[in-house]
C-alpha cells in the first residue's frame, strides 16, 4: 500500500505541469533553501513555477517534462513524483528546452545558462548509457508513506523493459533523507564532486552519485561503496 489512502501511479500529463514545476523544485532544493532555478533564474518564486510549467510542456522533451514523468496519486491526488528517462542528451536537450522559454517569455536564456553554470564543477550524472531518475519529491502530508520507493520501483523496471542495465542518480552532499532512500532502493555510493564555489553559494560541498544494476526482477548487484576521507579524493570500497 503507497501511504494511508487509496494509492496509485500513472505517467504525467500536460495538466500536470504546475505540479511537475513544484516537484522539480523541490527536489533540487532538498534541504537547502535554494535550489537550481531559484538561482539560475534569479526570480520570486512564482516566477520560478511559471517558468518550470513552461519547460514541462516544451516542445523539447528534457528532464522537466512532463512525458519523462511518473506521479503518484493519493485518493485521486499527485502527491510526489519523479523523471526516469535514458540519461544520453539530456543536458543538451535541457539547455535547449530553456532557450525555448525563455524566447517565449523575453527572458536571457544565456543569462540563466550563465547563472546556472555554478554546478557544473561539481555535477556528476553516471555513463550516457545509464537509465537517469532525477527530480525526485514529494509534497504535503505524503512523506513516508511509501510513495518514493513506489515510484523508484516502477521507474526500475520501466528502464529494464526499455533494455537498460544500470541506473543512476544524483543528490547534493547532505541531502541524507535521499541518501537513505535511494539505498532502500538498492542504490549503492558511486561518486561524488565537490567544489568550494559551489559550496560558498549554496551551502552544499557538492553532488553525489548513487547507482545500482538491474539484473533481474528485484534483483540489484552492485558493488559497495563509501564516499572518500576528507582530504582524499577515491573512494574506499567496502
């Protein structure tokens, strides 16, 4: 059962937009107060939502559209989401899909590219030939009722059927209520990046990865590791 009411998964639809806009949001924030567009797009919040509504229904289909998106319901309403698509292009096609928006909203799209290039030293995101969950969240009353593993779970077995092997996710160092879901999920340390810039304006040190291999129904071999001692840069494996 997916949390105290009547529970079901289903993919996103268009009408689904502002919902997508508040999961990715949040999602990229996780526990720090801002996240990625809050400060690529340097707006009030609303702003930011009606910006991100735009790019789910996009005529370029990245990471923020709604047709790589899978929503839970509870009771008939979305309480959490995630993005589960193959992990090729998809920074091209999300820099693509925000040159779009932002010529359809007189915004700097080179601007927002400029701002936002504070994560590039420190993002990681796994191998082209990897299944990619991202924007993971959910809202409301909802946490802890199962829906995230529910919906890790469903977008698991839609990257097997899609003849993917291994996939990947990624987290900002700290996030340990993610960190902790994604083991539960059979994810296992991969790697992590860090950077003092990135770290001085977000408060963050920088992303991790996490990653598993999807070898059979429920079935998940990986190999074990922890992240690198401070002052080193390999990590050790357990």
């Amino acid at each position: 059962m997916l949390g105290a009411g009547r529970s079901s998964i289903r993919p996103a639809r268009s009408d689904d937009a502002g919902f997508i806009a508040r999961i990715v949001l949040a999602a990229q924030r996780g526990p720090l107060p801002r996240g990625w567009f809050d400060i690529a797009l340097d707006r009030p919040e609303e702003e930011c939502l009606a910006f991100m509504a735009r790019l789910a229904v996009a005529r370029v289909r990245s990471w923020y559209h709604v047709a790589h998106f899978l929503i839970a319901e509870v009771d008939g309403v979305p309480a959490a989401a995630l993005c589960a698509m193959p992990a090729s292009g998809t920074v091209v096609a999300a820099r693509a899909a925000i040159e779009e928006v932002a010529a359809e909203t007189g915004a700097d799209a080179d601007g927002i590219v400029a701002r936002g290039g504070y994560a590039r030293n420190c993002w990681v995101q796994g191998g082209e030939g990897d299944w990619l969950i991202e924007h993971v969240a959910n809202l409301g009353s909802y946490r802890g009722g199962g829906l995230v593993q529910a919906l890790i779970g469903r977008a698991l077995a839609d990257g097997k059927a899609a003849g993917y092997s291994r996939a990947s996710i990624s987290f900002v160092i700290g996030n340990h209520a993610a960190e902790r879901c994604y083991a539960k999920a059979g994810f296992a340390f991969a790697e992590e990046k860090r950077d003092a810039a990135f770290e001085a304006l977000t408060g963050a040190p920088g992303f991790r990865r996490f990653a598993r291999e999807m070898r059979g129904r429920g079935e998940a071999t990986y190999t074990a590791v922890v992240p690198a001692q401070a002052g080193t840069r390999t990590p050790r494996l357990v």
